[in-house]
C-alpha cells in the first residue's frame, strides 16, 4: 500500500495468505490535480523482505530514491512531511490572511510572501538551517516577539497560539543552544 502513516500490518489477513506485504509512501504532495514530479522524491520503504524488494525496484523506476525505514517508524516520517508541507502552507496562508485584514489585495500579499518563503527556502539548502535562521527570535529580539504577540490578539486565538508555538519550537531547533530558555 502507499500510505504514509500506516505500516504493513494494515495488510495481515494477506500476509496470513502468503502474500507478500509492505509499504512504499513517496514523500510528495498529491493535491488530485496533475502528477508531481517524482523525479529524486523520497520512497519511504517497509514490509517484509520480498515487499521491500518490489517497492525498491517500483521507486526507482519512478525515477525516486527508495529508503527503508523501520515500519513503526511511519506515524513520525508521515508527521514530518505534514509539518513541512500541510502545515507550512497553512502559515502561508494565515499570514497571506494578516496582510488581506491589514488592507493588501491578495495578489499583493502572495506577491509580498512568496519571494520570502523561496529565498528562505533557498537559504536553507544552501546554508543550513541556522545560518538560514532570520527574524527577532534569531536575533534575540524578544521586544519585536511581544509587539508580534499583541498584534495577533487581534486575530483569531489559533493565530497567537502557534505564533507563540513556533517561536518555542524554532529555538529549540534552530538555537545553538537549544536547551536554553527563549525568554530572559
């Protein structure tokens, strides 16, 4: 099967058969409109040896790169393609939101965005995630993090939340001394 979160035990009344049983999940965004490029995407591998065998071969010939990957392990390699993919363009579109409310056409406020999301992207490949790392929080700038923080009580609660939440996150991940507090 291909799912990404469910590992080959989904399959055991056919394993019980004999079958052969396994999973090959690309990580790639399937929106139901056009066919993504598979072209060096990730396949995440699992199931018993002959499955594995048959999805290393059916990701190849994708063009993919197959990688096996311990089943119990799915509900955590699925996670973070949601994080990076599902989530990511839910902040796209929360901020694209704050700019519409603030007076922006939509056009203008994707024209403001996406140039900051691709040179962020393209930083990140091509420097790391901590030389990559921008914003107040980066900077140790906690006075702009409160001005932040006031401003989005004037949205929905969800948008200071994560706001809020990410702020924790993105020390504790990109910081070079991720055990130590945010705050002073």
């Amino acid at each position: 099967h291909t799912s990404g979160a469910l590992d080959r035990t989904v399959l055991a009344p056919l394993a019980r058969r004999g079958a052969a049983t396994g999973s090959l999940h690309p990580m790639q965004t399937f929106s139901g409109r056009g066919v993504p490029q598979l072209r060096n995407v990730i396949f995440a591998v699992e199931g018993d040896r002959m499955a594995r065998r048959l999805a290393q071969r059916i990701a190849r010939s994708l063009g993919g790169v197959p990688i096996t990957i311990n089943g119990r392990s799915k509900p955590a390699y699925h996670a973070a393609g949601v994080l990076v993919a599902g989530n990511a363009l839910a902040l796209y579109e929360a901020a694209t939101q704050m700019l519409i409310k603030i007076g922006f056409p939509r056009r203008r406020a994707l024209q403001t965005l996406l140039p900051l999301i691709r040179q962020m992207l393209d930083n990140f490949e091509r420097l790391g995630p901590q030389a990559a790392w921008t914003g107040p929080i980066a900077r140790g700038d906690y006075a702009t993090v409160a001005k932040h923080g006031k401003a989005l009580r004037r949205y929905p609660r969800e948008f200071p939340q994560v706001y809020a939440a990410l702020a924790l996150l993105a020390g504790r991940v990109l910081s070079k001394a991720p055990a130590a507090p945010l705050a002073q």
